[in-house]
C-alpha cells in the first residue's frame, strides 16, 4: 500500500522537478546567472537541435512519467506484473537524462568562461528518479 502512495507522489514531483531550477548558469562571474529547468532547457533545445531535444524530451518527461504511470496501473491491478522489466528499462533511460546534465556541468565548468551552478530542481528530479526506481524494484521483489 505504501508504494501506491509513493509513486502517486511521483506523478506530482515530476511536473514540479521540470519547471523547478536544475542549474543556474552565466557568461563569466560578473554577469547574473540565469536559472535553467528541464522545460527551459528543452525549449532552447527545440530552436537549436531538434534531434537532441527529441532524446531529451523523452529522457526527462515521456519515459519517467510512463514508468509511474505503469506502475500505478499494476499497483491498482489494472495492468500484469509482467511488463515490469520494460519499466526498469524507462527508469533507466530516464537516468540518461541526469547524466547528461552532469556532463554539462563539467564540460561547462571545466572551459572555465562560464558559471555554473546546480540548483534544488537537479536534486529534486535526481531524487524522483532515483524513488521511481527503487518502487520499481520493491514492487518486483512483491
């Protein structure tokens, strides 16, 4: 019952971890920072790389928000147990996406003309990504 709870969490923290700031990023110290989020983030992604937002749009919103649809669906019996190891693959895939953050930091803060850095909105998407997995894996172990 308490996972039920738990992952119902999850289809709330998520819209709010991608409008919250991940990173707050400026051309050198001088100048402010301005505060990116995943919507920000993909938004400039669209006008620039569309392939790219394409994978990032799926990494941080579509695959995350599946898997906790799906398993709500199972937690609430309205769907088999046996699609679980495609959610751990969606749960995965969504990690993707905080590593690719992380290699921006340190690509960024490595060039060392900008400023960067992370906000409560990376721990808190990192946090229910990492929450989402761990449902996933003790409602396969049920």
């Amino acid at each position: 019952m308490p996972l039920r709870f738990a992952n119902l969490a999850l289809l709330i923290l998520y819209p709010v971890a991608w409008f919250a700031p991940l990173l707050r990023a400026g051309l050198l110290p001088l100048f402010g920072l301005s505060e990116i989020s995943v919507v920000t983030g993909l938004q400039s992604l669209w006008d620039s790389d569309i392939v790219l937002a394409l994978l990032v749009t799926f990494l941080a919103i579509f695959a995350p928000y599946l898997k906790t649809i799906g398993l709500a669906l199972i937690h609430f019996g309205l769907m088999r147990r046996k699609v679980l190891p495609a959610f751990d693959v969606l749960g995965k895939l969504a990690m993707a996406d905080i590593f690719l953050i992380a290699l921006y930091v340190v690509v960024v803060k490595g060039i060392g003309l900008a400023t960067v850095e992370t906000a409560w909105g990376l721990y808190l998407f990192s946090g229910c990504v990492l929450a989402s997995i761990a449902i996933s894996h003790l409602t396969a172990r049920r």
